[in-house]
C-alpha cells in the first residue's frame, strides 16, 4: 500500500507554498485601510457618492489578480 496524499492537501500544499495565504491577508488588510481613508476624503474633497462604490469594485476586481 502506498501512502499517497490527496488531493487537497497537495493543493494547500502548493497555495502555502506560494505564499498566497499570505498575500491574500496582506491585500485585505490595505484594502480596508484603502477604505477607510477613501470613506474619509470623499466628504471632504466633495467627491461623487459613487467614489466609494468604484474603489470597492476595483479592489474586488483587483483581488483575484494579486
């Protein structure tokens, strides 16, 4: 018999290895300070409602590519 790792831990293997968790932590987290300094500066730059909404679309858009 031989002992051969499935599937999905070969594939978390590799994510690991790549370091794709840790990206993935990373772009979140300066995603939300993206935020929360745009939810700051729209108000006071007399930006459009919609400047918000189009920097959280971007970011998610942004997300798989990163």
């Amino acid at each position: 018999m031989t002992s051969a790792t499935p599937g999905y831990q070969r594939f978390f293997a590799e994510l690991k290895r790549r370091r794709v968790f840790r990206v993935m932590a990373v772009y979140g987290i300066v995603g939300f300070i993206l935020l929360q300094i745009v939810d700051l500066v729209v108000p006071a730059l007399l930006l459009p409602e919609w400047t918000y909404r189009f920097v959280a679309l971007i970011l998610m858009l942004g997300f798989p590519v990163a």
